[in-house]
C-alpha cells in the first residue's frame, strides 16, 4: 500500500502516457518507437540507458514477431528488469556482518535526506532486534547533531556526538569505540554533505573512513549514497563526484513520493553500476523501503 501510494505520481504520469500511447498506435513503425522514447527520457530513466532498451525493444518486437502495441508493455518491463540486474540478484542487500560491528557510511549533499534515512535504518535494525548506534559525523552543518539527536530520542537509538565544528574523524572515532563497549550490532555513520567546497568535503570524507577502516576490520562495510530523486539529473551527476572520490556501494533514494520521474532509479543503476538499496517515499519513520525490483518496475506500470 504505502509503496503504491509512494509512487503515485511516478506510476500515474508514466502509465497514463503510455496507455495514451498504446491507445493511439494500431501498429509498431517508427513513429511509436520515437513517441516511447520521449515518454522514458521525460521520467528520467537517462538518454544512455533509454537508447539501449530501444534496441533491445526493436529486436524482442521481431523477434517474437509482436505486432500489437498494447503487447510491447510487458516487453519494456521485462527489458528493464533485466537491464537493471545485469544478471545479478539480491542488488538491495546489504553486508550485514553475523559477529561483531557493522559500520555503515552514509554520504550525501546537504538536504537529499541523509539524517532522516538513518532514523528510518536505525527504527529497522531495532525493530529487527538490532543494537544500534548513531554517530553524528555531521559537524559542520547547524542544527545536523540536534537532527540526529531528535531521531535518536524517536526510535530509541543512542546517538555519540562531539561539539559542532569539531573533527568528523574524531567524532567516528569515539563512535565506534562507544558501539564496540556497548557491544553494538550496527553503527550509522552521519556525514557533512557541504558540496560548495568538494576538495575538503572529499578529504574528509577520506579521513572518516580511514578511522573506520582502522579500527573496524573491513569497515565500513557499506558506502551508502543518499541522493533527492526530485533532483533527476543532478542526482546522477552527484552520484559522479561522489563515486569517483569514495567507493560507494549503494543509493539510497529519497523522496520517490514528491516526483514523477522515478526512471531515475534505472538510469543510477545503469550509468553509473550503483544498486538501489532503499527507497524513500516520505518523511515519517516507516516511510523507507528496501528497493525490490520487479516490485519497482511492474509497480510503474501497475
Ligand atoms: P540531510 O540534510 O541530507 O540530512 O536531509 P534531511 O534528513 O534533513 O532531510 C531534508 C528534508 O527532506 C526533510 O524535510 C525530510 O523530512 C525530507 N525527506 C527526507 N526523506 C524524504 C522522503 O523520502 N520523502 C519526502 N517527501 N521527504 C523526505
């Protein structure tokens, strides 16, 4: 329900313009593929990407010999889902340690939805019996910590901070050696996400991680990249810099429920090899979602 709900505005500008499209075309020439094409780019699924699934269409049309518009719905869907796995499955989990810490990583720029992801992961783990710590890696944005501190009082969940302005590295530190004294399933890293200055924000996320690497054998087990799905293209080029600066292992999307271009999810996936891990659909602590993708991509159509 909550995941249709999400969704809402995506599935009904993509649907109701292919039904529209459907409705028009008696035959499959040219002109259909062309309209097609239009209506993926329109919901961001990435020029890149919407060329490759043309072809792909082109060549499953003749080769099964489909001659009905209305038939090619089902063709795109499968397309897609296999253009996202590549082959590979079970792209949304994570690497969850059995024994000892896991050190989870999350990045982003400022306001994408950061602090409000990890409250939402934190209530998962702890609700999935999890002990869960929070470190407030953020200490250059104002008001970040008290954020954290606000999530942390509403899911239960202590948060270790250190002073505003203080060193993000120092502040992992002490995190992490809070976590392994309170014998801590799982550690949610917060982060500054100021884009104005990228050298220093990448030199520091550089120092955080090298403090987890060290005192955390083979952490941060995840490198989760937090970006704003109303922000299309600009996600994906922020995906980009943060990939080239740090090995990202996964996105976090947010905020699916204030757009109608959710192709971007595809276009993450396949420009950039990133798997979706979570999806936002709202502001409120249940309102985050482990990305399935058949779920996902029928869900557009559906
Ligand atoms: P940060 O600067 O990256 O830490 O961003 P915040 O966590 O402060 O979030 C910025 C705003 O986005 C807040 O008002 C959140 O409530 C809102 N937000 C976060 N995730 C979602 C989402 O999935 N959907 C919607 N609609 N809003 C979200």
């Amino acid at each position: 329900e909550k995941f249709r709900d999400g969704l809402t505005k995506t599935r009904t500008a993509f649907s109701g313009k292919m039904n529209d499209l459907f409705a028009r075309y008696r035959k499959i020439d040219e002109d259909f593929f062309e309209e097609l094409e239009d209506i993926l780019i329109s919901a961001d699924v990435g020029v890149n990407t919407v060329m490759e699934l043309i072809d792909e269409l082109k060549m499953e049309v003749r080769r099964r010999n489909i001659q009905d518009p209305r038939e090619v719905q089902d063709v795109i869907s499968e397309k897609l889902v296999e253009i996202y796995e590549k082959g590979e499955e079970n792209l949304a989990a994570l690497n969850i340690q059995q024994e000892g810490l896991t050190v989870l990583l999350f990045v982003g720029v400022n306001g994408v939805g950061k602090t409000t992801t990890i409250g939402k992961i934190a209530n998962q783990f702890k609700q999935q019996g999890k002990k869960v710590v929070m470190a407030a890696g953020d200490t250059f944005r104002a008001g970040a910590i008290e954020q954290l501190e606000v999530w942390g009082e509403r899911v239960d969940v202590d948060v270790v901070k250190q002073a505003a302005g203080s060193d993000p590295a120092a502040v992992m530190f002490d995190a992490i050696q809070a976590a392994k004294a309170r014998g801590a399933d799982i550690l949610l890293c917060d982060t500054a996400g100021r884009l104005q200055n990228k050298v220093n924000l990448m030199k520091e996320l550089e120092k955080v991680k090298r403090v987890i690497e060290r005192e955390v054998p083979n952490a941060p087990h995840e490198v989760l990249l937090v970006l704003d799905a109303t922000t299309g293209q600009n996600a994906l080029s922020q995906a980009k810099t943060f990939s080239e600066a740090t090995n990202v292992s996964g996105i976090v999307l947010t905020k699916l429920d204030g757009t109608a271009k959710g192709g971007i999810v595809i276009a993450i996936r396949n420009e950039l090899g990133l798997p979706v891990k979570f999806i936002g659909l709202g502001e409120k602590v249940d309102d985050l979602q482990t990305f399935n993708t058949e779920q996902y991509i029928y869900g557009l159509f559906a």
